[in-house]
C-alpha cells in the first residue's frame, strides 16, 4: 500500500462513518456537480480556522497587536511567534531616544548614555557580560533580558522586580515589558499561576498609560492562554486563545486545537492521549481504557462549557470526512465522534444550545437527518448556517422548490459572512470555499429543477468554473448563452488571476466553431485565434471551390485539416468533457452529460493487491427530462477526447479522395489523418489504413506503414509543407503571448 493510502487509512480512524454523504477535507473532484452531484446531498467542507474566525467575532479586545517586521519561524510550540530582536531592538532605541527627549531620564553625557543603549543590545541576545550602563529602567531591563537569554530565571526576576520598584515615572517605557517578561519567566520555572497574574497586570499597566510599543499587552492574552492550559485549564484558556484570534495573531489558530481532547496528537504540542503511532501500539488494554476514560471526562467537561461545547462541535465538523477513506487493514472500528459528542451534549439536559444549527450539521453528517432536524429546530437561528441546512433537509424530504429558494437565502446571508468568504489561512488551503459550496448547491437545485440559465448564473458568479461550463456548454442552447454572455455587465481586467467573463466568451466562440456558425464566433475568441479562424474558414471554402483544381482543392483541405489538428483545442475544444480545454488537455474531466443522462456514476477504489475496483451508483441530483433531452441534443460529435482529431481526419481524408491513387502526395495525407486518429478510435484508424492499403501501397509512406502494419510518424511532401507554413504563421501570430491566462499552448506539429 503506499503512503498516501495509509494516509487515508488512518484519516479513518477519527471520523464519523455512519450512513452520512458528506464532502469535508481537501481531497475530492475538481468538479463541484462530479459524482452524481452527491456534493449537493453532503455537507459543505468546514474549516477550522474559518470556524474559529466565526466565534472570534464575538471578542472586542481594545488593544492592539503590533505585527513584527521579522517573523522568526517557530521551532516547537513552546516557541509561539514573538517580536523578532530586529523589532525588539529596533523599539527600545526608539524608546530610549523618547525617553531622552522628554526628560525622563538625564544621563550626564547622553552621548554616552546612548552608546551604551547601543551596545547593551548587542550583548543582550550573548552569553557575553554586558557592560556598565546609565542606571535607569532601561539598563534594568538590559540586565533581565541578558539573565533570561543565558537561563538565569532567578537574575532575570530579580532584575524586572526591581525595575517595577522604581517609582512610575522613572518606568514609563519599560514597565509593561518587564511585567511580560515575568509572565514568561513564570512560564518558565512552572509557575502557571504566578504567569496568568503577570499577564493580567500587562494589561493593566498599559491600559494605566505606560507605554508598549512592541503590543504586548495583546500578546499577553496568548501566553496567559498557555499558562491557563498548562494548568488544564481549557475553558479559561479558550476566551484567551480567540480573543488572541480576533487581534489578528493567527497562531491562535494552532493553540485552540490543544483544547480538544480527542483531537489526533500534534508533534510539538500539549496532547491528549498517544503521541505517535508507535507509543499507541505498546499501550496495554488497561492503558487503552484508561486513557479513553480521561478523554471521555474530557469531552464531559467541554460539554458543560458553552465555548468549549462550540469549539469541540466545529472541530468536529472539520474534521468529518466520507466513510470512504475507512481502511480495510483496520482491526477496530473506528471512534464515532459524531455520535458520542451529541449524545454527551443530549446527556446534560441544557436548556439552550448555542449554535444548535452547528450540532444539526454533526447529526447531518452522521446520516442522522431526524436528529439533524431536531437540532435545526432548536437553533431558532437564520444563520447562513442553519439556513443551509434546512435546504438540505428540505430536498431530502423532496420538497425541491422550497429547498432551492432556502438555499437562495443562505448564498446571500454567506455574502454579509466575511470569516466564510475569507482563503487567507496558515494551515488549510480550502478546495472550495464556504460561499462556493453554497453556490454549488444552489446551481445543483437550480439545474435539478431545469431553470438552467439561473443555474448558470448562480455557478459562474459562485466561480465554480467547471460546473459553469458544463451548464453552457452542454444544457443552455447556443443562442441562450450567446444572450447571457452578451448581457454580461462591462467589468474592469482583474490584475491578478482570471477573467472569467473573457473565459464564457471564449467558451462559446469555440462552440459556436462548432456549429460552423464561423461569422458569429470569430468576436468571441481569444486572439489572435480570430486571424486562425480566418484561415481555417478560407481553406474550407477553397476545399469546397469547384473552380479550383483537384490538386489545389485538395491542398485547401489538408491545410484546414492541419489547423484542426494543431490549433483544434483553441478553435473549438470543449472547455469540459470530452476535451478539457479548461485544463489545456492535460487532464481528463469528468463526464457529468454522461452522468446525467445515464443516471449513474462510477467509483474506483483499489483492493490491497492494488487491483482496480469499478462501481455504478444512482447519481443524488437526477436530471429533468427537459435536462436529458437538451444534453442529447447538444452532443459533441464525436464524443471521444480530443475530438478535433477525428475532425482533422475527416478533413484530410476530404483531400485524399482528390488526390491520384499510389502518389506520395495521398501516401502523406491519409497517414497523418491515420497518426491523428489511431490513438483517438481505432476503428476510425483502421478504415483509414484500409486506405493506405488500396490506394498507396506503391509509395514509399504506403510501404512503411504496410511494413509496420500502421501508421508511422513520417513526414511527407506536403505535412512539410504544412508544418512549416504553419510554424510560420503561428510566429507570426505569437499566440502564446496574446492570452496567456485563457489560452492553452498549441500542440507543435510532430
């Protein structure tokens, strides 16, 4: 098994796995709609991080956090982020110079006052002895710093202690960071207590008026929060840890996971339970159960506490993925977190619930919609949350036209959500934000209920691009999304990243290619794709132009030909299935026509020999009979990836039928229409060897090919032709350049 697949096996063990369909973690399809749309039957993808900006909402600290120029990277958690010395350093020159100026300290020789300010900090990160220094709370605080970098826990205290009995205005700039670093040393010599109240008196000192230039007052709140939780100490720690998060100290983010008990263990930080794999497998059963028991009282104690109770729930919610990732090698069947938190939250007969809605969506995700139901009632709540959830509720129960205008109301409470609509994160990079998964939803009813132009609108203005294109390509009728495209309001370039209203025009430039509608489609297209258009047009009309040669006619042909093949993508490639113009062809897309119209999609999963495993299920989101009929005529012919290929063929094989029979001339086109297509449809291959066979075996292509019983990459007389006209022309052009962001490079001739 590989890595990745052990990965998952233990992803297993946490989570909840009972009967739900749910989308969290980021893994999954690229495709919102992909897999039957059973995204719209599952829970949205909860973060985190995103979870805890939600409930940091509600704390209003009126300090201020001063972010540090350098960052030093942390090395362990006992090391949270601080004030780089650069910062540091930087504050007390400034501070010193301050103090100077207002008279609050009056060295004889302020020269040589400051020099030794200069030199102090030099020494202080050192183990050298610092120099003698103006006595002042400067030189006081010098000494603690030197103390506390060398360890002396004792000297350092000694010194801050003595620097707080000056009398207040010999102290004003150094005391709130000598009562902060005496929070620390606290924390350093185990006294978690002594930490908490030196922290406090941080506040109080700078809210007094001394001054704190580096913000700690604000960092306070984190370190008080880790000698609350060093004390065990959890729903003290929490008001701390997210009061931290709402002054902008992402770190925060981290310390909170420490509070859940039956969270999985972090290297570097405070755990419950085993901290490896390895610890856990030399557990006795009696260890096991004891353990367990402590992580239940654990769980009992969160549930008493309103804050606790919320973080346990949404942590939970994050980390709830598909039942799918259950390792088969897995001897014990994993831990039901969904089931055993709700029934300790039941267990203690509280008589309101914060955020029910929240509880609703662990019930919903464990497949237990009556429970889910019951929590939505007593949520009371029109959060965007709980406004979602009765959505889902509401199609489970069939009730669709309700569910689409409740998911309607839910996409524009998610607009006023900032901590929802926000991808800025340190430790999670969601595949789908909050807002898109709802627009996703809400398309997937919109599309379900066959109000297609509204399903496309709700998914390209919700940037599920995918989904978008499939809606425009394969459900709207031509003149129904040229009329949407057009209306589109005028907007300004994005400086950064795409141009989604440039991306529908060219989407359906290409399919208007497709339908030979060559006039309208030419505004459309990315340049300079309109001047390649010109050319493809000219040489099928020559080809058709029975005033010219065979021989010349013929030529026509296989230049149109050419330029299907090697500039087919950007002319008329499907932006989704079967082409993937979205993903320059490197990727195969999923086929949601096919899905829909079929009514089924298919799993793969791999045994533990590695043996593929392939498995129908009715799709979730069925399609309208008006839906199947518009995907049926709306087909692209033919319906193979890549299928400009078989175009290119066809058209070449137009030119080969006004070529002589055994002239190497034909020899060279029927072959390169035979490379373009054998790997495409062999079938389409072998009716054009059939070709080679009857009507070239005199030439020298015509016997290679025989040789090999195939086509072989072989450049005749005119695919040299071709290929340098066409490199030619593309220089020219310089496509590649033009629309870098919209479009794929051109394939080289081979």
């Amino acid at each position: 098994m590989s890595r990745f697949a052990k990965w998952l096996a233990r992803v297993g063990a946490t989570l909840c796995f009972t009967g739900g369909l749910h989308a969290t973690g980021y893994y999954g399809p690229d495709v919102y709609l992909d897999d039957g749309g059973k995204n719209v039957d599952g829970s949205p993808e909860f973060y985190w991080s995103l979870e805890l900006r939600r409930l940091a909402q509600g704390f209003h600290p009126t300090e201020k956090m001063v972010t540090p120029q350098e960052m030093p990277v942390p090395t362990s958690d006992e090391e949270t982020p601080d004030n780089g010395p650069k910062d540091t350093e930087a504050a007390d020159l400034k501070d010193f110079e301050a103090a100077l100026k207002e008279g609050r300290i009056k060295p004889p020789d302020p020269a040589k006052a400051r020099q030794q300010q200069i030199d102090a900090r030099g020494l202080v990160a050192g183990s050298s002895p610092l120099l003698p220094e103006f006595d002042s709370e400067f030189s006081n605080y010098h000494r603690g710093a030197w103390a506390y970098r060398n360890k002396q826990w004792d000297e350092a205290r000694k010194e801050w202690e003595n620097l707080l009995k000056r009398p207040e205005q010999d102290r004003h700039y150094r005391t709130v960071w000598a009562a902060f670093m005496l929070g620390k040393v606290a924390l350093k010599t185990n006294d978690y207590q002594g930490a908490t109240q030196w922290f406090e008196r941080t506040r109080e000192l700078a809210k007094a008026g001394f001054a704190d230039s580096l913000g700690l007052a604000a960092d306070s709140y984190g370190w008080q929060g880790r000698s609350e939780w060093k004390q065990d100490h959890p729903e003290k720690a929490a008001p701390l840890f997210l009061t931290q998060l709402a002054l902008g100290e992402e770190s925060a983010v981290v310390s909170l996971k420490a509070l859940i008990p039956d969270r999985d263990p972090v290297e570097g930080m405070l755990n419950y339970g085993p901290r490896s794999e390895e610890e856990a497998s030399n557990w006795t059963d009696e260890h096991k159960r004891e353990e367990e028991q402590k992580e239940i009282a654990k769980l009992g104690t969160a549930a008493k506490d309103p804050l606790l109770r919320r973080l346990v729930t949404v942590h939970i919610l994050a980390t709830a993925s598909t039942p799918d990732l259950e390792s088969s090698e897995q001897t014990n069947a994993p831990v039901n977190r969904c089931a055993r938190w709700l029934d300790m939250i039941k267990a203690e007969n509280l008589a309101g619930v914060e955020d029910a809605e929240y509880l609703g969506w662990i019930a919903y995700n464990n497949g237990d919609y009556k429970s889910a139901a019951h929590w939505l009632e007593l949520s009371k709540s029109d959060s965007a949350a709980a406004l979602w959830l009765k959505a889902k509720l509401q199609r489970r129960a069939g009730k669709l036209v309700d569910a689409t205008n409740t998911m309607a109301q839910a996409v524009e409470s998610l607009k006023n959500s900032p901590y929802y609509n926000n991808k800025s994160d340190l430790s999670e990079a969601p595949h789908w934000g909050f807002a898109q998964s709802a627009s996703g939803d809400l398309g997937g009813l919109r599309l379900a209920r066959a109000d297609f132009i509204q399903a496309l609108d709700v998914l390209f203005k919700g940037k599920l691009w995918e989904d978008a294109a499939f809606v425009a390509e394969r459900v709207l009728t031509t003149n129904e999304l040229k009329q949407y495209v057009d209306a589109l309001a005028p907007a300004e370039k994005p400086k950064e990243g795409e141009d989604y209203n440039e991306k529908l025009r060219y989407l359906l430039g290409r399919r208007l290619v497709r339908e030979d509608r060559y006039a309208e489609a030419k505004p459309y297209l990315s340049l300079p794709y309109d001047k390649v258009l010109d050319k493809y047009v000219k040489a099928l009309r020559d080809g058709t132009n029975e005033k010219l040669s065979k021989t010349e006619r013929a030529h026509a042909w296989f230049t149109a030909a050419w330029l299907a093949r090697y500039d087919g993508m950007q002319l008329m490639g499907t932006e989704t299935s079967p082409d993937s113009f979205a993903y320059g062809g490197d990727f195969e897309m999923p086929d949601l026509a096919k899905q829909r119209r079929t009514g089924v999609y298919q799993t793969v999963s791999y045994d533990k020999q590695g043996n593929e495993r392939k498995k129908n299920l009715p799709v979730a989101l069925k399609a309208s009979p008006k839906e199947i009929q518009r995907l049926n005529a709306n087909k692209i012919e033919p319906d193979i990836r890549f299928h400009y290929r078989l175009i290119a063929g066809a058209l070449a094989m137009k030119a080969a039928a006004l070529l002589p029979d055994n002239s190497e001339e034909l020899a060279d086109v029927v072959n390169q229409a035979g490379v373009w297509v054998k790997d495409r449809d062999e079938k389409t291959g072998n009716r054009y060897y059939q070709m080679i066979d009857h009507r070239c075996a005199k030439t020298k292509i015509g016997r290679t090919d025989m040789a090999k019983h195939w086509f072989v990459d072989l450049e005749g007389p005119w695919s040299k032709a071709e290929r340098e006209t066409y490199e030619a022309f593309h220089k020219e052009l310089q496509p590649e350049q033009a629309a870098p962001t919209l479009t794929p490079t051109p394939t080289p001739p081979q």
